[in-house]
C-alpha cells in the first residue's frame, strides 16, 4: 500500500472524527429550562427539518437553525420527521428531540366535544386545536359510502358525532377522528336502546333527532325526561313541535335571541312551520338526552316555558300556558327595573 493510500485514509479517519464531534458536541447541547420544565413542539402535516428548526429556534430550545439543519441532516432525520405534537423536556438534548421526533412518539391532543354542539361547531373546534381540513371533515359526514360503512342508516352523521373527551393527535385524518366519535356512539347505543325504539316505533334516526332537540332545550338532566314527554304528545297530536333550538339550527349568527322573524325562515328544519320531526338531528346529544327520548316522563303536559334559571313550567293546556308566560314577563320586567334602580344607586 502505497503513501499516498494512507494520506487518503488518514484524511478520511480524521475527517469522521471530526463529523463524530461536531455531532456528540451539537446534539448533546441541552434544552434550557423554562418555568414549565416543558415544551410542545408542534410539527406540520409534510414539515421539513428546515421548518422543525425554525420552531426549535421560535421555541427558544435551539439558538441558531443553520446548526440544527446541519446536525439533523449529518444524522439524516430529514426523511424521517413525523407529523405531531411533542412533549420536550428541558434538559434533553438536541439528539434526544431527533430521537423523538422521528419516533412518532406523539404528545396527543385532548379535545372535548360538549353535548348539543353541531357538526359545524365540532368542524371548527377541531380545525382550532388540531388545524384540520374542514372541507374534507364535511365532505365526510355527508358521504352515503362512508356513513355506511360506519353501520349508520341517515343521510349524514349530525348527531352521531358523539360528544366526549377524545384523545386525538395532531396529523391524524379527518377520517379516522369521525370514525373515533362515531365508534363511541355506537358503544354507547346498545341492544336495549335499540330495542326500546322499535318499541316506540320509531327509527334510531328519529330517536338522535328527538334527543337532539331535548339536548338544546335542558340543561338539566332530572327535567330531560319531562321535555321529552311534552314532544312525545304533541306528536301524539300530530301538533307542530315549535322547538326554539331548531331555529337556532339554521341561524349562520346563532345561537342569540329569536326574533319573530327568525320562525318564519323556510326550512324542513324550522319546527314552527312544519309538523312532525325534522329530517335529521341538529346536533350531538349525549347520552341523558338519548335516554329521555326513548323513556319519556308519563305526562299531560304539551307546553313549557323557560323560567330563566335553566329550568321550565309545564302546562297542558294553552291557558295555562299564557299565564306562565304572563307570570314569567312579570319576573322578567320586575328584574329589569331593579337592575334599572341599582344603576342609578
């Protein structure tokens, strides 16, 4: 072997050797500490390693992206970067966030979904927290082949969305996030529930709908039941239901106070203009409201007012009504005043 064969080699080994420090040196340089004792590292649908060290830098976790960029792609993480949120501890290293990033191993996202939201709502609270596609979230509810696969028999998902506490995690599709509340809809309606609804001759998309509108006129779970009876007999009287939280349905500004207007919009949906129920559900009722539908209170009662406390007076007949109502705008002008004398006090 020739001199000029180990000139070659010799450069080549200390070359190594210098790419093997520079990479100990830079990835072992520590994450500096912050009140918390943690960061998020957020990392983008198709991010490059260009765009994980801007957030490293933005973050405060690494002080120049030109060295992170070299360092990861001497470590060749650039094809290897997964989509995600991640749970970075101060103190690890620049090595240690490599090692994490292109694990997978993600932080997931806690998104709780309140009982009566709209699948419009659910759209938006999930574009907010986990930047999801909100054309492709709606395009899915209102896809026949999709919500049958799901084993679900309507026309869109509204009201199977079911509401709960999800741990879902940042790049997870569309798809797969429906198929997770829809999945807890159905473990949540079971045999006897089913069974309860061919007992009223109803359709379970009769039921969800019904549950829909007693989860938008209660609040409170011992009175779900009482709700439910007063729609059970105005459809036993083939009256129209009147339903305030099917209006709110249709408003693109709501929910606020109706206006006298607002009963007359042109809609299946609108239960002041149209008998019987509407087409389909005008959100996700929970569980409570679901239970009412199907095992309503034994009553009498074909109207209600709220009260202004979260709570209703039932009547059965229409002059009992007006005078609950009479009785509630005397409440409701005698509070008005004091708040009028407390002002000028």
């Amino acid at each position: 072997m020739n001199i000029k064969v180990y000139a070659i080699i010799g450069a080549g080994v200390i070359l190594f050797s210098v790419f093997l420090l520079y990479v100990v040196i830079m990835t072992g340089v520590q994450i500096p500490e912050n009140e918390d004792g943690i960061y998020i590292l957020t990392i983008p649908m198709g991010a490059s390693l260009s765009q994980v060290a801007d957030s490293l830098v933005l973050l405060g976790i690494a002080e120049s992206k030109r060295e992170v960029t070299r360092s990861g792609m001497m470590l060749g993480v650039q094809s290897m970067i997964k989509t995600g949120k991640y749970r970075l501890q101060s103190g690890s290293t620049l090595f240690e966030v490599f090692n994490l990033i292109t694990s997978g191993e993600v932080e997931p996202v806690v998104i709780t979904i309140l009982e009566g939201w709209n699948s419009r709502k659910i759209a938006d609270e999930l574009r907010k927290e986990l930047k999801i596609d909100k054309q492709r979230f709606h395009s899915l509810i209102s896809d026949s082949v999709f919500i049958a696969d799901l084993g679900i028999d309507a026309s869109d998902l509204e009201g199977y969305l079911f509401p709960e506490t999800y741990h879902f995690t940042y790049g997870m599709s569309e798809e797969m996030m429906i198929r997770w509340m829809v999945g807890q809809f159905n473990d949540k309606i079971g045999s006897e529930e089913r069974k309860r609804a061919d007992e009223l001759s109803m359709t379970l998309n009769e039921v969800i709908t019904l549950a829909s509108i007693i989860e938008g006129e209660s609040i409170h779970d011992e009175e779900r039941p009482v709700v439910s009876s007063v729609y059970h007999n105005r459809l036993d009287k083939n009256m129209r239901l009147q339903a305030d939280p099917t209006i709110q349905y249709l408003l693109p500004d709501g929910p606020r106070r109706l206006s006298r207007k607002d009963l007359f919009i042109k809609s299946p949906y609108n239960t002041y203009r149209h008998s019987g129920l509407p087409p389909g559900p005008i959100g996700s009722p929970g569980l409570a409201s679901i239970r009412a539908a199907l095992w309503p209170a034994e009553t009498e009662y074909i109207y209600f007012v709220a009260t202004g406390d979260g709570y209703h007076t039932f009547t059965s007949t229409l002059e009992e009504h007006n005078r609950a109502k009479q009785k509630l705008q005397k409440l409701r002008r005698e509070y008005d005043k004091q708040l009028r004398n407390d002002s000028v006090e």
